[in-house]
C-alpha cells in the first residue's frame, strides 16, 4: 500500500482498520455482558406453532474465540503492512518476496543459462532443449499480447510471419525485449489537405500492396503520399530505425482497407511494446529472442 496517490488514503485506510477492531471489539464486551432474561427468555419469535428462539447471550468459549481473533489482528498488522502505508515491524512486502523469489530460481539457473548465452542465437533456434526454454519464456512474458502461438492480433505484431517493424535480427529482437519500444503514427490529415485528399491517399496506399483499391483515386493521392513518404519512404517500403511499417507487404497491423487507413492518417496511433530488462536477465533475453527469431526463420523446433 505504498502507492497511495497522497498520504490521506493511508490515513483513511489505517483509522478504518483500528476502529473496525474496536468495535468489534467493544460489541463483543457489550454481548458479553447480557444475563439470561428472568422471563421466558425468548425474543418472542416463534416457528412452526412451538419452536421459539431464545435470546441467551454468547457462550463465553465462543466469545473468547472472537476475543483471540481480534488480538491476533493486531499483532498481526503491527508486524506486517495493513495499516495503510505503515511497514510493520518485520519489513515484509510481497514484492520484496517476490524478488527474492526470482533471485532464488535465477540462482538455481544460471549455470544453465550461463551455457547457452556464449551460444550464438543462430545456433539456439536449432537446439530443442533451448527452444523448449524459450518457448517457457515466451508463455510467460510475451503470450499474454502476441498470443501463444505468437501470430498477435490487431494492434499486436505476428512475431512468426518475417515482418519487422524495428528489425528482425536476433541482436534488434534481442534490443526490442531488452528496452522496448514506442511506436507513434502521428496524425496528419492536416498536413496531406482535404478530406477528399485523406481518402485519396488512402488508396494510394492500398494500391502499394496490391491490394484492392480505387485506382483513379490512388493516382490523385501519389503526390500526397509526400508527407507519408518522410517516415514510411518514397516506395512505402518503411523504416526499421523508426519503427515505420513496410505498406507494400499487405501485413495491416491495425486494420485494413480504406476506413481503417483514414483513420490511421487522421487520428494517428501510438504503440507501446514494455522493456523487460527489469524482468529477464541478459540471458534468459539471449535464449527468448534466439526463440522469436526462429519462429519466422526455421519454424517452432519441437523439443525431443
């Protein structure tokens, strides 16, 4: 709970915490204290014409319990977080265990991966057992946005079908894993001109993939494709420095066709692939991009 936006939600939470025990608290000596009634000590509830309910106070067996459960509250939050932000006596945090966690199983791996990072990438993907670590790795970072047979979805690059948006050599995937990336379309609609000028440019576009396309209006749109052309080149053929898509490969990231390249041009889009670095020691990154990079260059190895 150390991520509070400001100081008086852990203040809050802490001063919920204490007085929710000290009611209960205070409840349970007030039930305590009830005597059997000296009349018929019922709560004058009955059920079925002869079965009434009496109105007897807790047995003190089951009062203690709840009396131990409260203390036991209190120890507990005074040696572990649950006051809000304050620490506990002990220090413990879950990402603290966590990371001893991870330093534990790194600990107990690293003679394994130690091997396979002096393994050029080239020489992994053909080595079952560390494809069958990579593909573990793979499961359990990357499948969660490419999906687990790593072919992506719309707005999540196919990592098996050779096309690359920042490169696909085992060092650039390797990079990509590392620090990640930020990919930006910026919009301009503006600076192509019109409406009609969008829409033309639009299937100028489409045209370069072959793709099928108004062909009069892709002619109109050529000489707008000027403004594209600074990111994508003069031949659409994209830029792997910039991380701008190859519009000649009929590979569509965020959708195809006229609409969804129009609104591409006037709304833009931004893409974020997250660094793992802080995730993934340099050689577990080594077998996990020796593994994507395999994908597209020899097939998924099966391990033996």
């Amino acid at each position: 709970m150390s991520d509070f936006f400001n100081s008086g939600w852990s203040l809050y939470i802490a001063i919920a915490t204490v007085a929710g025990l000290l009611a209960c608290l205070a409840l349970l000596i007030i039930a305590a204290r009830r005597r059997v009634m000296a009349s018929d000590n019922t709560t004058g509830h009955v059920w079925d014409e002869d079965l009434r309910e009496l109105n007897n106070p807790l047995p003190r067996w089951w009062m203690w319990l709840f009396v131990i459960t409260i203390v036991f509250s209190g120890i507990y939050l005074a040696v572990y977080p649950g006051l809000g932000s304050v620490p506990g006596s002990l220090g413990w945090t879950s990402l603290g265990q966590h990371q001893q966690e991870q330093a534990k199983a790194r600990a107990v791996t690293a003679p394994l991966f130690a091997g396979l990072a002096a393994k050029p990438a080239e020489e992994l993907a053909r080595d079952p057992q560390a494809m069958a670590i990579g593909e573990r790795l793979f499961a359990n970072n990357c499948a969660t946005c490419h999906g687990s047979d790593a072919r992506g979805s719309k707005g999540f690059p196919n990592l098996a079908d050779a096309d690359w948006l920042w490169g696909g050599t085992p060092e650039k995937i390797a990079e990509t894993i590392t620090s990640g990336r930020q990919g930006a379309m910026p919009p301009i609609a503006a600076a192509v001109g019109t409406a009609e000028d969008v829409r033309n440019v639009a299937h100028y576009v489409l045209s370069l993939s072959g793709s099928a396309h108004n062909s009069i209006a892709a002619q109109l749109g050529r000489s707008k494709f000027a403004v594209c052309a600074a990111c994508h080149g003069a031949e659409g053929k994209g830029n792997p420095a910039l991380g701008a898509p190859n519009l000649t490969d009929k590979v569509w990231l965020h959708g195809w066709g006229e609409d969804a390249v129009v609104a591409m041009v006037t709304k833009g889009k931004t893409n974020v692939m997250p660094a793992h670095a802080s995730r993934l020691t340099a050689e577990q990154i080594h077998v996990l991009a020796a593994y994507v990079w395999g994908l597209s260059n020899h097939g998924p190895v099966t391990p033996q």
